[in-house]
C-alpha cells in the first residue's frame, strides 16, 4: 500500500499488507479495513492512519471459499455492501456442457435420387 497523494519528499512511505500476495482490493465503507482477495478468501485488515502513520493488523479471513477462485481466475469483481455484512463477488459461469452449434448444416449428395425416392413419379 502506498499513500495517495503521493507525500512530499522525506514523508510517508509504503506499507506491507499481505505477505501471501493478494488481487482484487477494495475499502470497508466504515473506514477501517481494508479488503483484499487471496486464492480463494477475502481477507481483511484493519488499520488506523494519523498524518503520515500508518499502523495495519494482522490479516485475517472474512470469507472462505469462494469456489477455488484463485487470483488472475475466478473473481472478476467484488465489492461490499453498505452494511459492511455482505459482499457482492461476480465470477464467470463455467458451462455445464459444451456449448452447442448456432448452426447446423446438412449436405445432402444426390438431391434428384433422393427426391424420387421420396415422391416417386406415379404417385
């Protein structure tokens, strides 16, 4: 994490999170915790900042299992709900089979043979 402004020279600085890597991230809307992806969790970390200090606690999972959705796969989107209880997580939908054809094609060899047999002349 890095502060945003980018502080004036000699201030601030960066600040390690996740020591397991992390993808999608978001804010609580309490403005208190700071959410982020890791393999199939969402983890959160609450922290406090005052001026150029920043202090973060140690990660723990808000919630489990999302699928086997890993970073780069899976999540492509989430977010919190207002309420700060729930959150909204949007992953593509494997398909149950394999997809079928929009179109489907007959060639039929020997049109007029087929067509006599079919309605023969007499008849």
């Amino acid at each position: 994490m890095r502060a945003y402004p980018p502080p004036a020279p000699g201030q601030g600085g960066k600040w390690q999170i996740s020591n397991s890597g992390g993808g999608i991230h978001f804010w609580s809307r309490n403005g208190h915790e700071l959410l982020y992806q890791s393999g199939d969790r969402i983890m959160a970390v609450e922290y406090t900042a005052k001026g150029n200090v920043f202090a973060a606690e140690k990660p723990r999972v808000w919630a489990a299992n999302l699928g086997g959705a890993t970073e780069g796969e899976g999540v492509v989107w989430c977010d919190l709900a207002p309420d700060g209880n729930r959150i909204a997580v949007e992953m593509p939908v494997a398909p149950s089979e394999a997809p079928k054809p929009e179109h489907e094609v007959t060639f039929l060899f020997n049109f007029f043979d087929e067509l006599r047999r079919r309605a023969p002349l007499g008849k």
